[in-house]
C-alpha cells in the first residue's frame, strides 16, 4: 500500500486531472492512464468518489486548455458540491510559474482543492514556499528542454537532415548511418514528381490545371470535402525541399544541400517560382467542366472565345456552344457541342503523319539526342566557366558589403548575393548531371513520339488534362471557328508545321557546292 500526506477537509467529491505535452505522447506512450491509474489509488485511500477525468495533450505552459477550461467550468457549476482535484504531479498543473500561480487563485476562488500522491498543498509559509519552489523548478526544466530540443534540431539541420513533420510524397524511416531521414513514399512522390516537372515545363500552364490533376489520383491528400485545396498545391510549388534542399529562417539556416533524395532538380524549382509570378498562357476557369473541352481555345471570327452552356428542351438538356459579343453578326446564335467537337477531331486526324514521316521525325530527335549527349563536355566545360564568373562577382559583392554602411546597399547586396547563391546550385546540378540522361531516349521521348503520333488518341481518352494539352501542344494559337463553315486553317505548333513541311516537300536539302554562287 502508498505511503500518502493527508490533508484534512470535508470534501468526498472529486475530479482528475492528466496531462501530456502532445498528441504524439497519446499514441505512443501510456502517460494519461499511467497518471489517471495512480490518482485513482489515491482516491481509494482517502475515500473520495472521482466523478470525472479531464485530461489534456498540450504543453503546460499555457493555461489555454481544453481538458483544463473544461474541469474549471464543471467545478464553477458545481461549487456547492465542493471537490477535490487530483493532478499526479504538480509539473501536471502547469509548467510556468505563472500559469501555476494565476491557477492556484482560481482554484481557491472557485472553492476547490488541490491534493497529489507527490506533493501536500497547504497554505501555512514553509508548504508556500516548497510548492512555489517545486513550480520554478518544473518550469526551468521546461525551459531547459525546448533549448536542448531547440539546440539538437539547428544541429540536424544544418548536417542536412529534415527534423520536422514529414512533406507530402516523404516518410521517416531509420537509415543506417543517417538516423531518422527522408525518403521517397511512393505512389504519393511520383504522382508529385510528375506534377512539378509538368509545371515546370508548362504542362499544366495554370496552378488550378496542376490542382485538377493531382485531383485525379485518390493517393494525393485532400480535405474532408474530397478536394484537393490551393493552397496545398500553392505549398508544393513553393517548397525548396522537394528539390534536396532545406531552409529555415526561424532557426537561422540558409539554403543548404539536404541529405534526403530530391524529386525534382534546383533548376526545375526556380522555374515553378518564376512560372507562379508571370501570367499564365490561357487563364485557368474555375467552371471549367469535362463537358466542354474547347472552351476558352476556340473563338468566334470576331475573335471573342466561345463559352458554353446547357439549354433546356422539352424533354432534356442540349449542350451549345456561342458567342457573347454584342457587336458580332453570330452573337448568340449557338453551335451544337457534338458538332464542333465532331468537326474538331476530324481536324486532329489530318495531324496524324504517315508511317515514314513519323519514322523521319523520330531519327531527328534520335541524331538531336545523341548530338547532345557527345557535346555534354563542352556544355560541362561552358557551365564551369559560368560559374568561376558568377564566384567573382560573389566575392566582388562580398567586399562591397562590408565596406558599405548602407543599410539600402546592404540589402540590396545581400539580395543579389542569394540570386547568384541559387544559380550556383543550377550550374553545379548542370555539371554533375552533363553526360547522365536521368532515362533511355525511348522512356524519355515515348510520351512526345505517341503525342505526335496520333494526337487523336490522347484527345478521345475523355481526360480532360490531356485534352487540355493537345490543345496546347498542337495549336500554336486559339482555333477560329465560324457558324455553317467550319474551322478555320489553324496555326499549327512547331512539330507538326515541320512535319506539314515533309508532307508536302517544302523543305530540300542544301545543294554540295554551298549557297554561293559559282565564281569564274
């Protein structure tokens, strides 16, 4: 049997209060019980009847508790009742002297006592004294370990190593050598990989386009709506450790290499914050639907894009699209949805090249692969020159920004300094990577030969972020449709105006002599 001080008063009602200092402790340690198990043997021996357990999973240096404002409110209605509260240790209260203090006071107003298996709580001077004493010394233990916590973390980031809570598409797993390190949780990583590059190369020429296609995969994280939120997808893009990097301001560490893999490189990073600062191509709508595909790429011949709606009939609904100008001869005058769409994919089969056009096209980007994998010394070469030249200049603003007093000057110094930090982190990626194509020539080029294959099968896939980027890669511009006539001749993307060339021979080939003329 415990051994315990008692303390005597009438009350035989009673409460327990436990707490652990976070959400993590609940799940993996057994503090809350272990603290409600030994309140409970104390309630026995002095013969209280424990009416409630509040607990908490917060810090204790604040006194803005659930579990805690919930026992006070209880104990106010019930002030009449008189109750004892039950804590396991007075570290259990409060872990700031003054939380403690202001506690204490309201503990007496409401009536309420205070009693622990650890400590007797009296009001003579000496019992004053050591409760007060015993407080300090909780809350400079608190203290002393969010410095050490603090000191250990800016010591595992600057060796390189995330210590906070796991990005989207990373875990934790304990690797030898490394402790606890970041690596991959695929299908999660991959599916963003695929989104960042997309974004980078203007894929998805919109953050919304990038949003619907995270969207799409059940794997990606969403709300409790179901949806995939900005502002998440906003976080992505803007987050350097998706490149292999890390910075924290808070804890004063700049932009430094990470031990973790990367999923994207520097370089494709810098172009996600230069892409999310210009205006986009074809500006994203948030009524974009399936149901309308060509909306916002094909306009009127007065040059206003044509918007869609659905129209009731007598027995169900029809989809038009139309033009909303006001000046236009065909203002308001709609186009059956099937129709233009009908008229469109017959656009997109005359693109598809025949077999030995294909094959042409395919041994040039076959002859443009290997060219520039036999020329990556020279562009090694090149980027090493770059950066000397950019190391200079770092170092010529360096002596500058010690010989200003300027606060304007040092400001601007430090900020072109950064700039030049970063395109030291691109061209050192550059010239690691010279010669190392990341895969084949056919996994790199399989989606673009397909695409230029026949344009026609992503279109009638019915994914509407496909179709989004036929219409992108395809067209160089909006297509001109007009009422009973058609579309008009469109202005066809690079790739297929080359292959148009090859169709119809308008390209020849240089004669041996040179484009001189002959000279006597």
């Amino acid at each position: 049997m415990m051994e315990f001080e008692t303390q005597h008063h009438n009350f035989t009602n009673a409460v327990i209060y436990t707490r652990v200092s976070s959400k993590k402790q609940v799940k993996s340690g057994d503090g809350l019980r272990s603290q409600e198990t030994r309140c409970l043997s104390y309630a026995g021996y002095k013969g209280y009847a424990v009416v409630k357990t509040f607990s908490d999973d917060l810090s204790g240096s604040s006194a803005q508790r659930p579990g805690l404002n919930d026992m006070l409110k209880f104990l106010k209605k019930n002030r009449k009742d008189g109750y004892v509260i039950l804590i396991d240790d007075i570290s259990r209260i409060a872990r700031n002297i003054r939380t403690h203090l202001d506690l204490r006071d309201i503990i007496n107003e409401i009536g309420a006592v205070l009693e622990s298996p650890s400590i007797e709580f009296k009001n003579d001077p000496d019992s004053l004294f050591f409760e007060n004493m015993q407080a300090v010394n909780a809350d400079f233990f608190r203290r002393k370990n969010a410095q050490q916590t603090r000191n250990r973390r800016i010591a595992r980031l600057s060796n390189g190593y995330w210590c906070f809570q796991k990005p989207a598409g990373y875990k934790h797993e304990t690797v030898k050598g490394h402790g606890k390190l970041l690596v991959r949780d695929d299908p999660l990583a991959s599916i963003i990989q695929e989104g960042l590059e997309g974004f980078a190369s203007g894929r998805f020429q919109t953050q919304a386009e990038l949003t619907r296609f995270f969207q799409e995969f059940p794997e990606f994280p969403k709300d409790r709506y179901g949806n995939v939120r900005d502002q998440r997808v906003n976080e992505i893009i803007n987050r350097v450790i998706y490149a292999g990097y890390i910075e924290v301001p808070k804890y004063n560490i700049p932009l430094q290499k990470a031990k973790h893999e990367a999923l994207i490189s520097f370089e494709t990073f810098q172009k996600n914050q230069e892409r999310l600062k210009e205006n986009a191509k074809v500006p994203a709508r948030k009524n974009l639907k399936v149901d309308f595909p060509l909306r916002g790429a094909v306009v009127c011949k007065c040059g206003t894009p044509f918007t869609a709606c659905w129209s009731k009939g007598k027995n169900k609904k029809y989809p038009y699209y139309l033009c909303h100008n006001r000046d236009c001869d065909l203002h308001r005058k709609s186009v059956p949805r099937d129709q233009m769409q009908s008229e469109f994919e017959e656009l997109l089969k005359e693109l598809r090249p025949s077999a030995s056009m294909f094959n042409t096209m395919r041994a040039m980007f076959k002859d443009i692969w290997e060219y520039r994998l036999n020329n990556t010394k020279l562009l090694a070469k090149s980027a090493e020159k770059e950066l000397v030249n950019i190391e200079r200049k770092t170092e010529q603003l360096l002596d500058r920004l010690v010989e200003t007093n300027s606060m304007a000057a040092i400001s601007a110094y430090e900020g072109k300094i950064e700039k030049l930090e970063k395109e030291k982190i691109v061209l050192r990626e550059k010239i690691e990577n010279c010669g190392k194509p990341c895969h084949a020539f056919e996994e790199m080029f399989e989606h673009a030969l397909t695409f230029l294959s026949n344009p026609y099968k992503l279109w009638v896939s019915d994914n509407l972020t496909l179709r989004r980027l036929v219409l992108k890669l395809a067209f160089s511009d909006r297509l001109t449709y007009i009422k009973n006539q058609g579309f008009r001749t469109p202005d066809l993307a690079f790739p297929f105006k080359a292959l148009e060339g090859l169709k119809y021979g308008k390209n020849s080939m240089a004669r041996p002599r040179g484009f001189e003329p002959l000279t006597s």
